[in-house]
C-alpha cells in the first residue's frame, strides 16, 4: 500500500495547485505554470472564466438539482442549442464521456432493436480508440491494458485497425449495428482521420443500416476551431458523445442524436440522476455563449496556426527530440523521438504543463482562449525543454 488513501490508480505529478487565472495554474507557493494541458482538453475557456463563475455563483444562489423527475429549463436550452449548431434532433445529457458513449451505444442498439433487428447489437471500432472507462466503453476502446483483470470483455465490440477500409468492409456482418470513431483520436495520440475515410465510413453506413457514431467528447467545442471536428470534413453522424470542453471545468456530457437515430429511446429506457442539473446546464449554457460568439472559432483557427508554425520550427531545431507535430486546431501533438514522459517531464520543469497520449505523443490542449503572448511563450519554453533534451545543443 501506497501512504495515501487514495486508490492508487493515478501516477499523479508532485503537484498540486490552489488558484487558476486564465492559461495558468498557480500553486500554494505562488509558482506559475502554463497550462497547456487544460485539464486534459477541459478547462476549454481556461481557469476562472468570467462568464462561467458568475454563471455558476447565480445558478448556485437559486436551485443546484432537482433530478429529471422535473423539466429542467436550462436542459431544454441547452439541448436546443446544440441541436440548432449541429447535425442533431435530440440529446441526452450525463456527467461524463464514458456516460455519454454508453448513451450512445445504447442509442445505436435500441434504433436497431426498434426497426425490428434485435440481432444487430456489434459495434465497430478502431485501435488506438479511447471511449471511456466504464465496462462497455473499455470493450469498445478495445485496449488490453485497460481491459486486463476485469472479467469477460463486453460483448458486441469488434475492432478493425486505425484507416484500414478493407478490415473494416470485412468486419460488417448481419450483426452490426453501427461503427463507432473518434474524428481525431486524443488518448491514441492525435491521431487525425482522413476526410476520405470518414465520407467511406458515412456511405458504408448508409449501405448497410448502419449507424455512425463519433466520440467527440475530447475534439468538441471548438478544440479543433470548428464547433466540432466532424464539421471540417462535411460528414454528419447519427450519434454523437460531447463532454469535457462542454463544461468548462464542470462535469458535463452529452449524447446527441438525430430524431431517426434516438427513435428507440422511448420514455423509461435510459435514465442518469445528476446528468443535466441545473448546475451543469447553467455552466454548459454559459460556455456556448463564449465559443458561439461571432468571430471566436475563427481566431481559435488562426491562434492554431500561429502554434502549429512554432511547433514545427521548434521540431525542425531538434530533430532528435520532436520527430513531428499533427492534430488541427489547439489540439496538437509532438510526436517524441525519446520516451514521451521524459519530454513531459522536461517541459515540466519549464512550468508548461502538457499531456502524454499513446503513440509516444504529447497533447497540447491550451483553453481556447490562451493569448498570442501565451502562445509564444509556450514555444520558448517548449523550444528549452526540447534543447535542454537534445544531444545537437552545445
Ligand atoms: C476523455 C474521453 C472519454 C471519456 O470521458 P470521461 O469523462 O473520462 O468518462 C471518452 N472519449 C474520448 C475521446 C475522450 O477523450
């Protein structure tokens, strides 16, 4: 046993912090660091939000949760919001990714089950996937690491290898009821997937009943400079999980779906106590007003920009340390030439805070509303962490 009380799952850093302002994290002695990891894609309009606080303190003045026994005004607004951004008709709000995906799974097989295919329950999914880590999203996420130990993996999940069409087309039997995938994998590594494969998988769908469902619970809200990341590549899903950047720092998630699509979730088939209290849809409701203002996707697109251009000129200076960068948006990866945990360690000691993702990737996931000035001061940091690293250095 560990000295802590605490379950021992998390390989937490010696750190802990008291007070957020914006991009940065400040611990109890007063040292600053660059938060480049966001929470892991969460904090999307960074640490104490204007806008979000007063929300919060005034919702928490007036009526914290009263379950979904009640109509909830701020869920109807909320929902209707997202379904007037979006390609959906309905949605189902939880407190988590891994609640929403489970909605979403469910969603998938309750339309089939409804349209007379009980028989079709199977969902497809990709490696290097992350779902969650519930019993049926660590089935789904397909990872022996995660799925070690814990019994019999859930039925009704096959997965076929990341952009390989043929695995894929061989994996649909009479028995699959949706395929399921991340636009841009974030555990596995930024994985982007091509516009291609995505418009394939939306016709594959199409010719055999089947459902699209895509994970955007960590490329959402903005993270990629579009509303969502699905839109870059003009393919609607049927189904879509939300959470992380929704709440700000709140937890809040989301299944959304299209009125076809959720047709078998009729009154009493799925339920949540806390998804969807006033709490989490006055926050949710407060971040969609800041990231839906004219002009705010727009200058996240060119602050990406401007990140990605210093990432590649601080990659082409230490060729032994960064062999590359990817991902869109302010969801960028550094692929590593040497273990990823040692750069983060490095980066660390600059006071930047990253992410490490599979793939020997590190994830840089600033708020959305990090500043031209953060930017830059975040590749100088990142540029002597990397020399600090390299042998090429003098
Ligand atoms: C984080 C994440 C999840 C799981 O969300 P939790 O809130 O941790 O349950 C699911 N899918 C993706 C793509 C994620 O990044």
């Amino acid at each position: 046993m560990s000295g802590s009380a605490l379950y021992d799952t998390f390989a937490r850093a010696p750190l802990a912090f008291e007070r957020g302002e914006g991009s940065w994290l400040i611990t109890q002695d007063g040292q600053r660091y660059l938060d480049f990891a966001g929470g892991i894609a969460v904090n999307s309009l960074g640490h104490g939000h204007p806008a979000l606080v007063a929300a919060l303190t005034e919702q928490a003045g007036k009526l914290w949760h009263t379950s979904n026994l009640y109509e909830i005004p701020g869920q109807t607004r909320l929902s209707e919001r997202l379904a007037a951004a979006t390609f959906a008709d309905k949605v189902f709000f939880t407190n988590s990714g891994a609640e929403a995906l489970e909605c979403a799974i469910k969603t998938a097989r309750r339309y089939q089950y409804a349209n007379g295919h009980p028989e079709k329950f199977r969902i497809i999914t990709f490696e290097g996937a992350f779902h969650g880590r519930t019993l049926a999203t660590i089935a789904a996420g397909g990872q022996q690491k995660y799925l070690e130990g814990f019994g019999p993996k859930v039925e009704g999940f096959d997965q076929v290898p990341f952009g390989d069409l043929e695995a894929l087309q061989k994996a649909i039997t009479p028995e699959t009821a949706a395929l399921l995938i991340e636009p841009v994998q974030g555990e596995g590594g930024i994985r982007e997937v091509a516009v291609s494969f995505l418009k394939r998988l939306r016709e594959l769908c199409d010719e055999h009943g089947l459902l699209l469902i895509l994970d955007e619970v960590q490329s959402g809200i903005g993270r990629t400079g579009k509303l969502f990341a699905y839109e870059w590549s003009g393919v609607a899903p049927d189904i879509m999980a939300i959470a992380k950047g929704i709440g700000g720092g709140f937890p809040v998630g989301a299944c959304l779906a299209t009125a076809r699509a959720a047709e078998g979730m009729t009154a009493g088939v799925h339920g949540t106590t806390f998804g969807g209290n006033q709490l989490a849809m006055a926050v949710g409701n407060a971040v969609l007003d800041v990231v839906l203002e004219e002009g705010f996707l727009e200058d996240v697109q060119r602050k990406a920009l401007l990140m990605k251009q210093g990432l590649a000129a601080v990659a082409d200076e230490f060729p032994d340390v960064i062999e590359g960068v990817r991902g869109s948006g302010l969801m960028l990866g550094l692929k590593c030439r040497m273990p990823n945990g040692t750069v983060n360690a490095a980066l660390r000691d600059q006071k930047l805070l990253a992410v490490p993702a599979g793939d020997n990737v590190i994830r840089l996931l600033p708020p959305l509303t990090v500043s031209d000035d953060e930017i830059r001061e975040a590749l100088e940091r990142i540029r002597s962490a990397a020399g600090s690293l390299s042998e090429t250095t003098a």
